[in-house]
C-alpha cells in the first residue's frame, strides 16, 4: 500500500520502494501522468499546486482534506477505485473540468465549491447520507447532475448553480434545505420518491415551469419562494404547507393538493402573490377547505375535483 502525506514536506510510506524526492517531484512539477502506486492522498497535499493540470489514479481509494485545494490550473480529475472524498477536495479548483468518480460512495461538504469549469458530474454509487453539505456551491457553469442511487441531497448542495438545468435523483427521498438555491436555470425536475424538501430548497428557481411530488408529505418554509414561472404544482400525499412556501409563484395557475385529509396552511402568506392560482382538492374535502383555517382567505379560489 502506498500513502501520499504531507507534514511541513510531502512524504510517502511505500511497499514499492517510492522515495520522498520522487513524491515531491510529482506533487510540485506534474502536469500530466498515470500512476497505480497510491492507495491513499493525505490531507492539503497537494494543494496550491498551480502547476498540476491532470491526474490518474486508478487505485487511489481516499482523497483527504483539502486535498487538490486551490489547484487552479487541474483540468482533469480521474480516480477509477477512489470511494471516499473527503471535504474541500477540490475547493475552487477553477479550471477542473474533466472528473470520473465511478465508484465513489461519499463526498464531503464544500468538496467541489467553486468548480466553475464544471459541466456534468455523474455519482452513480452514492447512496444514503454520504452527501456533505455545500458540495457543488456556486459551480455556475454546471449544467447536469446525476445521482441515480442517492436517497439524501444534501443541504445548499447546488447553491447558485445558475446553469444547472438536467437533474437526475429517482432514489432520492430527502432534498435538503438551500439544495437548489438560486438554480435559476432549472426548468424541471423529477422527484417521485422525494417525501421531504427542506426550508428555501428551490428558492428563487425562476426557470421551473411545473413541479409534481407524489410523494412529498409536506411542503416546508419557503421551499419555493420565488419560483416565478411555475404554472403548475402537485402534491398528492402534501400534509402541510409553512409560510411562504409558494410565495411570489406569480404564474401559478393551478395547486393540486388530493390527498384524503384536508391539508394545513399554516400561514396565509404561504401563497402570497399567487392571485391567479385556482387549489384543486378532492370534492368530498370541498366545504372542509374554504372552512379552514387560513384557507378561508383562498376560499374564491378552491375547486372540488
């Protein structure tokens, strides 16, 4: 096994006879290259590197902290074994543009901030919570995201991505607060076993035009405050609606809330500056909705289905 560290110089511990010197060399000076030698890369080790543009480590299982931090001129990124990444990994690594993590299975918080170069990142193997807060904050030219296991997005994880448009997440069952902060270019997304989404989760998302949550149980403060051009929302299972969780949905036209029980609105700025919204609920629920509390302000508004 072969650990690349870093104390006040690089050092290595190796089974392969690999020397100091010889890890220095390829921290300070690499530009391109292939190595199978390291196991492990310790925190802050290569950080600052301006010069290091490419790296390929195929059985490299661990990046630490902080690990290629600042290396501003990385474009390339390919780790075909690495299964952990540890946070700030690649913290404004400005350039990097090109990344291959196909077996990575957890990311720590601010891992990949700043990547503005940043396009599409595939994690087909992340599941549960492994996700650190915070990871692709203001990466603003990312474009697509797919997490085809994950069941917990977590908080701030796409925060002012402007450009984020194709999002991929059929597991997920937890979107946490801030995720999709200010993805102003996110027009859709699929969230069929998505059950909770936290405070401010689609806050300011102006391009999203339609939203369906089959499974969403309640929809939490502000989650989607803003969303200026959503026309159409449905919660089939939604259980409660917070303050200001649809508020300034100027072009909502139609909220579809058909679950068994009368949903509670716990404020009525939750649907503030949504005059033109016609609230579809389940005709036997009728008389119950306009009686309501804090519904009998949209009481005009609500129609039995």
């Amino acid at each position: 096994m072969a650990v690349i560290g870093k104390t006040n110089a690089l050092t290595a511990a190796s089974s392969g006879g690999l020397d100091t010197v010889a890890v220095q060399l390829i921290a300070r000076t690499i530009s391109s290259g292939t190595t199978s030698a390291f196991t492990s890369i310790g925190s802050y080790v290569f950080a600052s590197y301006y010069m290091l543009q490419s790296i390929n480590l195929t059985s490299c299982s661990t990046i630490g902290y902080y690990a290629f931090n600042y290396c501003y001129s990385l474009t390339t990124a390919l780790f075909q074994d690495c299964t952990h990444i540890e946070a700030y990994a690649f913290r404004s690594c400005i350039k990097l543009s090109n990344i291959s993590f196909p077996n990575v299975t957890s990311i720590g918080y601010y891992a990949f901030q700043s990547c503005r170069s940043l396009t599409v990142v595939d994690f087909p193997k992340i599941r549960g919570n492994v996700l650190g807060s915070n990871i692709f904050y203001g990466c603003s030219n990312l474009e697509s995201a797919f997490f085809s296991s994950a069941t917990i997005l977590g908080s701030s994880m796409f925060y002012g991505c402007s450009k984020l448009s194709d999002v991929r997440i059929p597991n997920c069952t937890d979107i946490q607060q801030n995720a999709f902060y200010f993805c102003s270019g996110l027009q859709t997304i699929s969230i069929p076993n998505v059950r909770t989404i936290g405070k401010y989760a689609f806050y300011s998302c102006k391009s999203l035009t339609q939203i369906f949550g089959p499974s969403v149980s309640s929809l939490t403060t502000s989650c989607f405050y803003n969303c200026s051009n959503l026309s159409t929302a449905s919660f089939p299972r939604c259980s409660s609606i917070q303050s200001w969780a649809l508020a300034y949905c100027s072009k909502l036209l139609s909220l579809y809330l058909t679950s068994s029980k009368v949903c509670t609105l716990a404020a009525t700025n939750a649907l503030t500056g949504t005059t033109s919204c016609i609230i579809y609920v389940p005709t036997s629920l009728l008389t119950s909705y306009k009686a309501a509390t804090n519904w009998t302000t949209y009481s005009s508004r609500i129609v039995g289905i």
